[in-house]
C-alpha cells in the first residue's frame, strides 16, 4: 500500500535552505519516492498561515518512507534546514482508508 510523505514548512534562510532542497530528489528517488506536489499555488482552508510551501510525496509503502526519513544521507541534508533555515512538520501517512 503507498504512503505519503506531508510536509508543510517555512523557509527562514533561502541559501541555507536550498542546500536542502538541492539534495532531496535525488534521496527520494532512491527509495521509490516521487513527488505529486510540491510549492506551487495553495490555499489554506482551516489553521494557521505560519507555513507558505508545502510538499506531498508518494512512496511505495510506509517502510519505504521511513527508510528514506531515517537514512543518513537523507539526515544529512535536512541538517542544512534544522539549525534555523527552516520550520518543517512532516509526517508520514498510509494511503486507502484505514476503516476498511
């Protein structure tokens, strides 16, 4: 079953950031992962305005999403964004309706 990577985060220092960013396809890639949306127009439809980009990845299963969160690699890049580049909630969801 896919699962989603949502992420919804605030960019504080653009060239910090983008160092990020930069590496993040790519680490993606390399667990099954493919981005369906990321940037672009939105709405906010109930919450805050805190967060102005927000990111939806779709991997092959909710190990693969973890496996990907949890590489070094992967820790590797997102330390450009977590000493004040950047605020970032991400969580990681199984697709298809958990009722059934």
């Amino acid at each position: 079953m896919p699962a989603y990577w949502v992420a919804r985060s605030k960019v504080i220092e653009p060239v910090a950031y983008k160092r990020y960013t930069d590496k993040v396809p790519g680490i993606i890639a390399k667990h099954g992962g493919e981005v369906l949306a990321r940037g672009g127009d939105f709405k906010i439809l109930e919450g805050t305005d805190k967060f102005h980009r927000f990111i939806v990845i779709q991997f092959p299963s909710i190990a693969d999403g973890e496996a990907c969160f949890n590489s070094d690699e992967y820790q590797s890049a997102a330390a450009n964004r977590r000493n004040g580049a950047g605020e970032v909630d991400l969580i990681l969801v199984a697709g298809g309706d958990a009722t059934t």
